[in-house]
C-alpha cells in the first residue's frame, strides 16, 4: 500500500530535486527501513521497519523507469525497460532461494538473514548512482542546457558538438515545449488537476490517458499473479500436495526468470499494444 502511495510524491519530488537523486534517497530510507527490521524482536517494530522500507521501494520503483527511459536512446528503450522487468524476477527468485536455505533456521535468523541480504541491493544501487549523472531531460526542465548537452555527450560518447547530440538535444527541447504548451501551470493543484481534463471519449484527452494508464497498471495486479509470489508458500502448504512449499515456490519464480527475456526482442519487433493484447 505504502508503495503505491508514494509515487504520487516521487514525481514531483523528482522534477525538483533530480531523478538520480531521488532514487538514491529512496536507497537511503529503504536501508533505514532494513535496519529497524532487522533489528525488531516484536512485530510492531517489525512492521514499522517495513513501512519505512515501503517507502524508499516506493520512491525507486517510481523513479527508476524514468531516469532509465530518460537516459536510454530511442531505439533500446523498450529493451532496456524489459531488462529491468527481468531484474526483478530475479530479485523474486533470489528471495525464494534465501528464504528456501533459511527455512529450518529457528532462531531470529530465519528473518534476520534474508532481510539484511537486502541492504547489498540497495546500497549497490544507490552508490552506482553517483557514478551516473542525471537525466538530460531534467536539465532541459530546469533551463540549463549547456549541462543537458554534456549529460548527452556522456551518454552517447559523442562529442558536444556533433550533429547527433544537437539533434537528439533539439527533440528533448522541444517535446518539453510542447508539453509546457499543452498543460496550463497555474499552480500545483491544478497542475493536478490537469491529468482529468477532457471528454473520455477523445482519444488525445488527459483524462482517457490517465485512465489508460492507471487501468493497465491496474488490470495487471488484478491479474492474481502476486499472490503466487507474496504468499504462494503458505498456499502450497494448505493444499498439502507432498512436496516441499518452498521448492515449489521456487520454481515458480524460475518459470518467472526465464520466460521474461522473451520480452527483449518481441517488445521491438512487434510493439507494446500487440504484446498486451
């Protein structure tokens, strides 16, 4: 719940602060959040730590597509996107293991260890941020071109002043007037209130767009698929089947892991729409 809520603040937070920033705070808080549960001997602090937590997961799960779109070219954007679906089903997977090599421990362990095997991640993440620089797109939000035109540079390992950076640096330019253009800024609410302007029956309107958008995401958690990641164990063990929970649950996040990558290539070679439907 907590990091579904979050994102409505992630995206303002990141328009002002910066994308990379933002993840990396979302690290910060996430590795707080860790720390109170590993260090909880009660469930209140147990939860309170995984609030905090959901907070910092909420923060980069919002941010991180972003800043990887902003940054990619064109032409491996949707790849780049499925590659981080697909780090995720590993990350499900590596839990399900953990959890399936802890499950006999009986002391605090049993929780402690796979909880503090999360800061790895978290501080992998964060700390390789500083080694990355911003989105070029936020400098040309906030005016500075000039550090736009290096951040591309950087990316695309061209010189400054070659046709390709000038080009690519124009497109952004002017897709940020465009939607300067597009959305009346009268103040932060209204701002808001922009995203449900428009009849639902106009294709090009914000509020058939914001529907479209919230449905998808909302269609797929409705889906039922993350009830056999978050509890799939406890299911496996009412239906009594013979078999180890825990193995069984591990398979399922390998069926996962491996039948993801076949979104790298079919994700450009026949579009996203064809791909849901």
């Amino acid at each position: 719940m907590v990091t579904n809520i979050v994102p409505v603040i992630a995206g303002d937070l990141a328009d002002s602060i910066g994308r990379r920033t933002t993840i990396i705070l979302g690290c910060a808080i996430f590795c707080v959040g860790a720390a109170l549960q590993c260090a909880s001997a009660a469930v209140k602090m147990l939860v309170g730590g995984r609030f905090v937590a959901g907070l910092g997961v909420g923060f980069v799960s919002a941010i991180i597509i972003l800043y990887m779109s902003e940054v990619a070219p064109r032409k491996v954007r949707g790849a780049i996107v499925s590659a981080y679906q697909f780090c995720i089903t590993i990350g499900i997977m590596l839990a399900s293991v953990i959890t399936y090599a802890t499950q006999n421990l009986t002391t605090s362990m049993s929780y402690r260890i796979p909880i503090g095997i999360q800061f790895a991640w978290a501080l992998i993440l964060g700390f390789g941020l500083f080694l990355l620089p911003e989105t070029p797109r936020y400098y040309v939000h906030k005016g500075e071109l000039q550090k736009a035109t290096q951040v591309l540079s950087r990316l695309r390992g061209q010189p400054e002043t070659s046709d390709y950076i000038t080009e690519e640096l124009a497109e952004i330019v002017a897709n940020h007037e465009h939607e300067m253009q597009a959305v009346t800024h009268t103040g932060y609410f209204s701002s808001w209130a922009n995203c449900f302007r428009g009849s639902i029956k106009q294709p090009n309107s914000n509020l058939r767009r914001t529907l479209l958008g919230t449905s998808l995401q909302m269609m797929q958690q409705a889906t039922g698929v993350n009830f056999i990641f978050y509890y799939s164990t406890s299911f496996f063990q009412l239906l009594d089947l013979g078999v180890d929970p825990f193995l069984l649950s591990l398979i399922t996040t390998l069926i996962n892991v491996f039948s993801t990558p076949i979104s790298f290539w079919t994700v450009e070679k026949f579009g996203r729409r064809p791909l849901l439907i």
